[in-house]
C-alpha cells in the first residue's frame, strides 16, 4: 500500500512537470530594466543535478536547469546551465566552480551556499527486494551492498549496520545493479522512482521502500562564486526568485 501510496504521487508530479515549464517560461514582471546591469555581457554558470528526479521526459534535459535559466532571464542575468552528476554539482557549490546550483538543504550543511528560495521538496527512500527487511530492522547488514550517490550523508545508519555503499551517478545505474544482482538495495528519490525503475526495467511489485530523509530543495549561490560578488545581479536574481510560484509549485 505504501508502494502504491508512492507511486501515484510520483505520477501526479511527473504531470505537474509540463505545467512546470509553462509556469517557469510565463513571463514575471521585468527586473533587467529597473537596474543596469553590473557585469554587462558576463555569463554565470549554473549547476543543475543531473539524476532523474529532475529530468525533462521530452527534451530528456534538467527541468531545474531550464528553471535556473528562466530565473536568470527573468532577472537580465545570463545563466548557461549544465546537467552534473550529483557529487560534481556538490562540488561546484563548494569550491565556486559554479554561480548558482539547485539543491538540498542536506548539501548545504556546511553553508558554502547562499539560500535565494525554495523550489519544494525531495524525498529520499532505500528500495530493496521484497522479503529483504534487514533493511527494515537494521539487523546486521554485513554483506549487503548499497547503490547511492558518493557525497549523499544520508545512509550513515545502514553503513554502521555493516552496509557498504557502491558509488553510483543516477538512479537508473543503481537499479541496473540491483537488477543484475550487484547490489541488495538502492537509494531512490521521489520525484524520479518511477521513471529510474522503468528505465532499468525493474518490476516495482517486486521491490520495497522505506524513507530515509527529507529536505526541502533551495536555489542556492555559492559564496565564493562571482555572482556572489555582484551585488546589482544578487539583488535582481533575489527578486526574481522570489516572485516566481511559491514553494512546490513551480517544480515538483
């Protein structure tokens, strides 16, 4: 039932997707002509996951990079976003090798991130054979194996039942290990369960899930990135972030 309860949620979001782009490329009011620009002609890099959470099902592109990138033209910014795996996208917040990211609170722990608004929350969830409940009961887990993502700090339980984690870039990949029998369970977010699994051909009836964590997901600028320098296009892209559609409504 929870498996159920799950999965129309998921398909309720993915239908919100196409509403998402139409709301995200609406036009808000002008910020570009109420302050000149600072950088005239700069290009911001932004950042963007590229797990299936937040792909585009058509263009097969991030939904948050088409965000970020409406985002900056609503605030006469230009931002040219990238689809990364999440440990680089990670990174890029740290080290500043990007403007402007979407991410979790969870990936912002340390504070290297300036928050600009919240864009609705993700779900992470362990999904595992049926049948498979030391995952359930964190008996010990000795033996069994894991696929996540390498720089998620969410499953610090499971490693000291004696799990180990097999360092994955998508979700997909880590049902295709589960499939092939290289692993005993996998880290799944909501959004994106549904379409990972079908991409790995994985039967959903036959797996289970437990939630590990939640975070709400934030537009956030790196401290040490030059947009975070440009008062004028931090001033402009603050607004612009917030007159866009409150939290969860705009992607789901």
């Amino acid at each position: 039932m929870a498996t159920q309860t799950c999965f129309r949620m998921v398909s309720g979001m993915l239908r919100m997707v196409f509403f998402a782009i139409a709301v995200m490329t609406a036009p808000l009011l002008s910020l570009a002509d109420q302050e000149p620009s600072s950088r005239s002609g700069k290009t911001f890099v932004g950042a963007c996951v590229a797990m299936e959470p937040w792909r585009d099902a058509i263009s097969q592109t991030s939904v948050y990079c088409s965000f970020l990138s409406e985002l900056g033209r609503e605030a006469g910014i230009d931002i040219e976003s990238m689809a990364e795996p999440l440990p680089r996208a990670i990174a890029s917040l740290r080290n500043g090798s990007a403007d402007v990211t979407m991410l979790a609170e969870w990936d912002n722990r340390d504070g290297a991130g300036i928050e600009l608004c919240t864009r609705g929350r993700l779900k992470l969830l362990l999904a595992f054979r049926k049948g498979d409940d030391e995952w359930r009961t964190l008996s010990p887990l000795k033996g069994k194996r894991f696929a996540a993502p390498d720089r998620a700090h969410n499953f610090e339980r499971f490693i000291a039942a004696g799990a180990v984690r097999e360092p994955v870039n998508t979700m997909t990949q880590g049902f295709k290990m589960l499939e092939a029998g290289r692993v005993d369970a996998v880290a799944c977010a909501l959004p994106g369960c549904e379409q990972a699994m079908r991409d790995a051909h994985s039967d959903p009836a036959a797996l289970d899930f437990i939630q590990v964590d939640e975070a709400v997901l934030f537009v956030l600028i790196p401290r040490s990135s030059s947009l975070a320098a440009d008062a004028a296009a931090m001033r402009r892209l603050q607004a612009a972030c917030e007159m866009s559609p409150p939290d969860g409504s705009s992607i789901p």
